[in-house]
C-alpha cells in the first residue's frame, strides 16, 4: 500500500512543531498557512506547499488543522476554499480548541462530502508543542477509529 500524505492546516505557534514531528518521522506532508512565512522552514525540509486548505485536502489522506479560534476553523473547513473543497482527504482531524459547537457544525457540514471530523483538541500549550509532551483527546464515530487502524 501506498504511503498516506498528511496535510496541515495552521502552521503556527502550536502547528509549526506539531507538523515538524510528522517530517521528523518520515511522512509526507502537505502544508498551508495564510502567513506564508510560517511554511517557510517545513517547505525547505520537504513538505509541499499547497495555496489553500482545499488544495491540501486534494493533495492528503488526512487533514490535521491547528487554528486559534472557532471561527477560523469553520472557515478554513467549510469555506469555498476551504477543506470541503478538497477530493482526497477522508479524515479531518481538528487540533484546535474551538469547542463541542463548531466540531457539531463543522461535523455535519462535512457529511455531504463523506469526510470525517475527528476533534482532538490539543492541551499543552506552545511549550508542550516544542517540547514534544502536547497531548491531545480524540472524539470521532467509532468507524473512524476502525479504518485508521487497518491503514
């Protein structure tokens, strides 16, 4: 089987070292930020660079997003550009703290295009994320647990 590409969504104060692990052990990343600065060290290690959160979903497997509010992650997720538009992703996992509301809405709006959000808000802070102990809970359908297992 093919190696799965993971795409990342937010590549700032929390997302930046979280998506530097996933190239630290190998995988094959796709990556967006509307501050093209912060891309700039994980585009020069090799991830791809995508133009926007539906080019990332087009281009990955799965879909890790670190944003820092609410608002921005039902943009980023459902907007006309945004990961809804994408036709590769399967599994959408939100790192945010953005609450049990817009993972609701964000969840539903997704359902149209049979992609799965996996709300796994990340505690720990920038420290935890540069440190390497950020730890993250996960709540998602049951079959969401069981595809990625077989993966």
């Amino acid at each position: 089987m093919a190696e799965k590409t993971i795409g990342f969504v937010g590549i700032g104060r929390m997302g930046g070292p979280m998506a530097g692990r996933l190239l630290d052990a190998g995988h094959t990343l796709c990556v967006y930020d509307t501050q093209a600065e912060a891309t700039k060290a994980l585009v020069a290690r090799g991830a791809r660079l995508a133009k926007s959160p539906a080019e990332v979903a087009s281009a990955a497997d799965i879909v890790l997003m670190s944003l820092p509010t609410p608002d921005i992650v039902k943009a980023v997720a459902l907007g006309p550009d945004g990961i809804i538009a994408g036709n590769r992703a399967s599994i959408v996992i939100d790192l945010s703290t953005s609450g049990p509301g817009a993972a609701k809405l964000v969840a539903e709006g997704f359902k149209s295009r049979k992609l799965t959000l996996v709300d796994a808000p990340v505690s720990g802070g920038v420290k935890g994320a540069v440190k390497r102990y950020a730890r993250g809970h996960g709540s998602c359908p049951k079959a969401t647990t069981r595809q990625s297992s077989r993966s």
